[in-house]
C-alpha cells in the first residue's frame, strides 16, 4: 500500500510510479502554471506541449489536476492510501489517452470522471475484503483531537480541490475577477477592481455574476453540487 499524501501526483510522464509529497513542485511546471506577469496557460496549451514531449507541460497537468482526482476518489468513501492510488490509475490511463481527447478544454471533466470510475472499482474490490476499511473506520483518519469530525474536513479539502480545478477550467478574465472579489485578505473594493480589469464600476457586478454562472456550470460539469447557503 502506498504511502499517503494529501495531494498525490506523479513524477513524470515515463516513470509513472514516482510519487512526489504534498506541496512539492517543480520549477518547470510552476513556471507553466504561475510565470511572472503571464496568464496561466489553458488545458489545450499544455495538452498540445505534453503530447509534443514536453515534460514540463506535462507535470503542469499533474499539479493542475491531482487535487481533482484525488478528491473525487475520496467523495466515494476511499481511504488515503486507495485514492493516492485511483490517483495513479487516473494519470497512466491520461498518458495513454491523452491524444484522443476530443476537446482538451473538458480535461478536468475526463479526470473527475476516470476517478470516479476507478475509485467505483477499488471500492468493490474494499468491499469483497471486510479486512480492508473504508474511510469511516480507516486508522488513516484518527479522532481530530479539537473533537471535530475528520469527515468534515476530508469534506473541506474535497471542495477545495474540485473549485481550484472549476476555476482553471473556465476563461482566465473570470477566473482572474473572482479571484480578486473572493479570494483577496480585504474586503473587495469594486472600483479598485473595476480600475484593475477595465471595467466601469456599475458593469463589475453583472460580469461577476456571469462569472459566477460560468463557475457554477463548471462546478457541475465536475460532479460537484454545493449546498444551499454552503460557501464555495
């Protein structure tokens, strides 16, 4: 059984085995996907890079999508150590489909999609064998010593993973504009905004709203429905 990490991805597109721990980036991929004053490259640019041999596009999916994959696993009841390996399962099946995806802006709906048949599977193999535990009595989620419950924060990093991957999935003006109204430290200043993207202060409101549709569609596409009142 592999050992656990909380954002598996692999190493490299030949040695597909390689594991690297949470949080670990290379300086490539993180070039792709955060270069210095350029917009993030789209799932066709780095589909198109990956399939030419690039390495570094390739291990750019990885991290863009990794956190997808593995909490769509763990929305099906899987363990730590049986996601990481869905996980695994998810990207080898990519290496070798990766030029037969029709269109490369639905990647994050191909990945959330092979994960949750992959973990349908390994669920079935868990249940055939009562001597393996599902999460609920998994010795990966010990009692939280605050009294919480692990679900729920199994729960919280589920979201997490499956809006980041919504948010790369839709145009980079939108996702750029939610991310300064709702992601910032402050309290949004919607001129300041307005100024920032260049547009009238009384236009920023209904362009965020449409943005937020275009999340919404995106959050769906993936499988994922929030609840009523439940913050994104």
């Amino acid at each position: 059984m592999s050992t656990c990490h909380s954002n598996p991805t692999l190493g490299n597109r030949r040695g597909v085995g390689a594991r690297r721990p949470r949080g670990a980036t290379t300086l490539k991929s993180t070039r792709y996907l955060r270069e210095v004053n350029a917009e993030p490259p789209s799932d066709s640019i780095l589909v198109e890079r990956a399939l030419q041999g690039d390495q570094a596009a390739w291990s750019a999916i990885v991290e863009r999508y990794g956190g997808l994959a593995y909490a769509t696993a763990r929305r099906t009841g899987l363990g730590r150590a049986e996601c990481e390996d869905v996980v695994q399962s998810v990207f080898v099946a990519l290496v070798r489909s990766l030029g037969s995806v029709r269109d490369a802006e639905s990647l994050a709906a191909w990945i959330s999609t092979s994960a949750r048949r992959a973990a349908w599977r390994v669920g079935r193999t868990i249940r055939a064998s009562p001597t393996r535990p599902l999460i609920e009595d998994s010795p990966a989620f010990p009692a939280r010593r605050d009294g919480t419950d692990a679900a729920d924060a199994v729960a919280a990093e589920e979201r997490g993973a499956v809006i980041r991957a919504a948010l790369d999935s839709i145009d980079d003006r939108c996702r750029h504009l939610l991310q300064a109204l709702f992601l910032g430290a402050r309290e949004p200043d919607y001129r300041a905004i307005g100024e920032r993207f260049g547009i009238a202060l009384n236009s920023v409101g209904p362009i965020r709203n449409r943005c937020l549709r275009r999340l919404l569609k995106a959050l769906e596409d993936l499988g994922f429905d929030p609840s009523p009142g439940q913050p994104l």
